[in-house]
C-alpha cells in the first residue's frame, strides 16, 4: 500500500512559503498524486514503484549478444518455429537479426558483439513444448545441437533440463502443460 502524507502550504502573496512534512520518511517515496485545495496541497507518495502509474513501455523484444547473430537466429528460428520480417530478411554478414514467432508478439532480436561469453546469462529463456512431451523436446533440441547443462528432472517425472544453445546461451526445457497438470508440484503447482 502506497505511504501517504500531507504537506502543508502556508499561502502567501507571493505564492507558498512553508512546508511542512507530515512524515520524516517520505522523502524516500515518489510522489503518485496531488490534490489541491485552498490554501492546502497534499501529496501522496509510494515506496513501491509497482504502484505507480505513470508511465509504463512494454517488452518490444528481447535482445541476445551472438558471435554470429545470423547463424544464431537460423537456430533458434528452428528450436522455436519462429520466422523472419519478410520485408527484412536476416542475410549472413548481418549484424542485427530478428526472428518471430507466428503472430508477431514474441521476437527476439540477435547482434553480433565481439567479446565472448564468459560468465552464466542473469536472463535466460524457459521453454514449454507446444507438442508432446519435456524428453520429447529435450531429444529435439540436442538433435539441432543444444548442449546439456544440467538434469532438474524429478524421479516423479517433474522439474527441467537446462541447455545451452551452440553459443553457449542457457535455457530450459520445462514440462508440456498436460504433463504439469497431470502430475503438479506438492503445493500444487503446475
């Protein structure tokens, strides 16, 4: 819940004078509304910045460095069943490839960088097979050249595999939904 707190305005003919903070701590909020009223101005602030409104973008697409964006967007475009803007097609040589998926919502952009990877991605994608099953999809995804990182797999048959593609990038392959909700988690969970 947002933290609220008036501030006091001492009218004057030049304008306000004073002000007066209701609360010591709110200077470590933003400020979410101002209402107005003869002679008072309160302000209400929120610490959290989920509750504020606004402004808010959203994920036009998600951006992977690549030693070769062009041979990586060919993989991936296969692993995920994505396709190429027509109007802009991704050609060897090209520094910045973008592929999508059929109803445009989902793109991923490839950029070719210099430097190597080195470290563990902070972001990585969770796959779920839109057909059959997690192995079904495991098996797949090795035949086109993902590398096995790690087995996450349950001998109850849930968890995930994790993978990296052939630059390294890491991934998941999570359960099919019908294989989730035929066999939740404990608490329940798909």
């Amino acid at each position: 819940m947002p933290t609220s707190a008036a501030i006091s305005e001492k009218a004057t003919a030049s304008g306000p004078r004073a002000v007066r903070l209701s609360r010591a701590s709110i200077w470590q909020g933003v400020v979410t509304r101002i209402f107005r009223s003869p002679g008072r101005t309160a302000l209400v602030f929120s610490r959290d910045p989920c509750q504020i409104g606004a402004m808010v973008s959203h994920i036009s697409h998600l951006t992977i460095d690549a030693r070769n964006a062009y041979e990586l967007s060919c993989w991936w475009s296969e692993a995920l069943d994505f396709h190429q803007d027509p109007d802009d097609p991704n050609l060897p040589g090209h520094e910045e490839c973008l592929i999508m998926s059929a109803d445009g919502n989902t793109k991923l952009l490839f950029i070719d960088v210099p430097d190597e990877k080195v470290v563990k991605n902070r972001l990585h994608l969770d796959l779920r097979p839109v057909e059959g099953g997690r192995d079904r999809e495991l098996d797949r995804l090795l035949s086109l050249g993902a590398t096995q990182l790690a087995d996450r797999r349950t001998p109850e048959g849930r968890g995930w595999v994790v993978l990296a593609d052939p630059e390294g990038n890491e991934f998941c392959i999570l359960r099919s939904v019908a294989e989730a909700e035929a066999n939740p988690w404990p608490d329940g969970t798909a």
